[in-house]
C-alpha cells in the first residue's frame, strides 16, 4: 500500500538558511555572509561570553540535579527578566500586575504568548509592520490568527512612516494585536522616536488594541535602560499588553533558547489567573522549560559581579556594531561614492536596510562572493576590521556601476 508521505510536497525553503547554504559552497576565501542575523565578534566568531563562561563553570562544579522546573520556569530566572524590562523600581512589579513564564527563546515566548491570545481573544486579527522579522506573519499564521500589516518603513527617507502607521492603528477593531518590535527593528534598523512611542501608547488606549512588544536586542541600540523605552512607555499607561523578549542576541546563547513571556494584567488577583492560563498553554506544548541556559542567564543577572561583566561585554557588542556602522559609511565615502549612505550610522542594533537593490544584491554575490537578502538587509555584526575594506569596495562598485 502507498506510503501516507507518497504526496507531501516539499516545503519551500527558509530564504535565509538557503543563502548560509550557498555561501557555504562559495569556494572564494574573500567570501562575507552579510545575511546572518546573529553578532559575529572581529573574528568573524559567535562569542561565548566570560560571564556565560563564569556561570557555567561554577553550575558545573554544582553538579545541581535536572529535576522538572515549574512549568512557568524559576522564579529567579523570572524575576531577572522582569527587572530588566521594567526596572528594579517598577510599580508595576510591586504590584503584582506582571505574569512572566521561561520560554523557548523570542521564538518561543511569541508563540506562547500567540497561543494564549487565540483562546483569550478568539475573532482578533494581528497586525504586524511592514516589512517585519520574517517569522512574525508564519508564526502568527500558525496560530490561528489571520495577519496583515501596518505601514512602517518608508525607503525614501529610509525611517519610519510614522503618519501612516498611526493613521492605519487608528482604524484598527478595538481587540485587535498590535505586533512592535521594542526595538533594533529588524530588518530595517529604524526605529520610533520616544515621543512617538507615547503616540502609539495613546493609539492602543484610544482604540483598546492589544500591544505585543517584541524585545529581541535589548542592548543592542543604546543600553539596557534606554533600549527599554517601549516598554516603560506602555508601563505608564496604565494598558494591559504582552512583551516576549530574548536573550539569543545579548547573550550570545542562541542555541540554548532562552527567553520569556511577560504579560501586564490589571492586578494580582488577574496575573494569578492569567498565569494559570498560560501555564496550561506551555503544559500542552512542551510541558516546562529546559534547565541550562536559564540558569546561565539567571545566574548572571543576579549576581553584581557577573552581571557587570556581561554589561561591559555586551557594551562591547554595541560598540563594535556602531564601529562597523561609521567604518562602513566613511569607506563608501573614501571610495568615491557620491550617494550618502550615512543613514546606516542612524540605524539602530544588528541590522541596516542598504537600499540596495535585488541586482545589486546579486552582482555582490556573483562578483564578489557577498552574500546579503535580496531586499538589501545587511548584518552590520558580520563586518569586521579584516572584511569591512572589502566589502566597501564592493558596494561602492556595485552603486555605481
Ligand atoms: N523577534 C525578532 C524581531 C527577531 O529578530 C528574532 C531573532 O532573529 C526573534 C524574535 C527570535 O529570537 P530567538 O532566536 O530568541 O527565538
């Protein structure tokens, strides 16, 4: 009898994991994969940061057992996350108006965070910007949601559109999921201003949208605090709303999967019963969290000594973008490109939106071994002091041929 696999189809593939395919075949040793989405240190390597370093030793010297956690993850695990969104002062948190569960990452934390809304608020349509991390519509999609978009990036100033995309919140259905990336938008690298984030808060509340923060690169743009503008904006409003945050990028632990969900309820009485919901949803997918990287993470954060050391190294992550940021506009310059580029020094966190176009995209590839999403996304943390002339010349030869 025929195998019940003798008809499935082959799913299209990731656009990005085909280009590491690619470049994986490229023979040049001149080769750049500028289409990563992860911080590569001046060697071209994914750092295993000291303070990871530290903590691991010492919980291996532990030798703990690797009994279940809670299903909803440790509590001081949770509680590192919430001081760092929120604060140490939050109000919020003496309240007791914030529920956060472990999660398998970003990733994890939205489809968690995805799945809970779909029982919660059933009819809801999710609105994400356009264009978004890629996984944001699939993710949603998957859930059950339908998605569509709301304006954002505006090529010709390469910022935001801001007066679309409010004017497009504000015919949104009261209910309806309002996705924001807190900050390091990705892929574009524009961000909203403080005194816009106030705007969208005012949007949410005037229409009784449901903001979901997605917070992937705190620290990436300016630091802890000031990267957590967002979400302290929608603290003081009052509104209840969702962040799922990650710890990938400014831990550099992306294989471990680490990150959370946090959700702000109108109360104590609410978090406790919200929890319970959640707890059923992650009970129903993967029962509780794994042990290690949470650990790490929390370790390091609640130790003083540790969480210094990773605040320098991550510092230094930042620097190092900011570095390649300047580096990369002043060599185009150097190289005789009349066309100003300085833009991509605004850009905040790992990524720019060159305004390169899908052919010049392809001559870097083809002539150059350079290898960037078609819709001109670079990875600034894939540059480094060795590459970065490199691939200057070849932007510069690609804009003005
Ligand atoms: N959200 C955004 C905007 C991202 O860019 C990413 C990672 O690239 C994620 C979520 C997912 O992060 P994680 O790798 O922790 O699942």
């Amino acid at each position: 009898s025929a195998s019940i696999f003798a008809a499935v189809e082959m799913a299209p593939r990731d656009p990005i994991l085909g280009l590491n395919e690619s470049f994986a075949a490229d023979a040049r040793s001149e080769k750049v994969n500028l289409g990563v989405g992860v911080y590569y240190d001046d060697n071209g390597k994914i750092p295993l940061l000291a303070a990871v370093r530290t903590a691991e030793k010492a919980r291996l010297e532990a030798a703990p057992a690797r009994g279940y956690q809670p299903i909803e993850g440790p509590a001081a695990y949770n509680g590192a996350v919430q001081n760092l969104l929120f604060g140490t002062d939050s109000a919020l948190l003496a309240d007791g108006k914030v529920v956060t569960a472990q999660a398998l990452g970003g990733t994890g934390a939205l489809k968690i965070g995805a799945d809970y809304i779909r029982r919660l608020l059933p009819g809801a349509t999710v609105y994400i910007s356009d264009p978004s991390w890629e996984n944001h519509r699939a993710l949603f999609e998957a859930a059950g949601f339908p998605v569509e978009n709301y304006p954002y990036y505006e090529a010709g100033t390469r910022g935001v559109n801001f007066a679309g995309m409010k004017a497009r919140l504000d015919t949104l259905q009261p209910g309806s999921v309002v996705v924001l990336h807190a900050c390091c938008h990705n892929p574009t690298g524009a961000d909203l201003s403080d005194a816009q984030w106030n705007e969208v808060v005012e949007v949410c509340r005037a229409r009784g949208l449901v903001p979901f923060l997605d917070m992937a690169y705190q620290g990436f743009a300016d630091g802890i605090e000031p990267d957590a503008v967002a979400v302290r904006a929608f603290s003081a409003s009052g509104l209840q709303f969702f962040i799922s945050s990650s710890f990938s990028k400014s831990f550099s632990l992306y294989g471990e999967r680490v990150g959370a969900l946090s959700i702000v309820t109108a109360g104590k009485d609410e978090s406790a019963r919200v929890l319970s919901q959640l707890k059923r949803v992650i009970r129903t997918n993967y029962s509780n969290p794994p042990t290690h990287g949470g650990a790490i993470v929390a370790a390091v954060l609640n130790s003083a000594e540790l969480r210094q050391m990773w605040e320098d190294e991550l510092g230094g992550m930042r620097d190092r973008i900011r570095a390649m940021r300047t580096g990369l506009v002043e060599q185009l310059k150097a190289e005789g490109v009349a066309q100003d580029f300085s833009f991509v020094v605004k850009q905040r966190g790992m990524f720019s939106y060159t305004g390169l176009s899908a052919a010049q995209v392809e001559s870097l590839k083809s002539d150059f071994g350079i290898y960037a999403v078609s819709t001109g996304r670079i990875c600034l943390a894939a540059l480094n002091s060795k590459n970065i002339g490199y691939v200057a010349k070849a932007i510069a030869q690609v804009v003005k041929a």
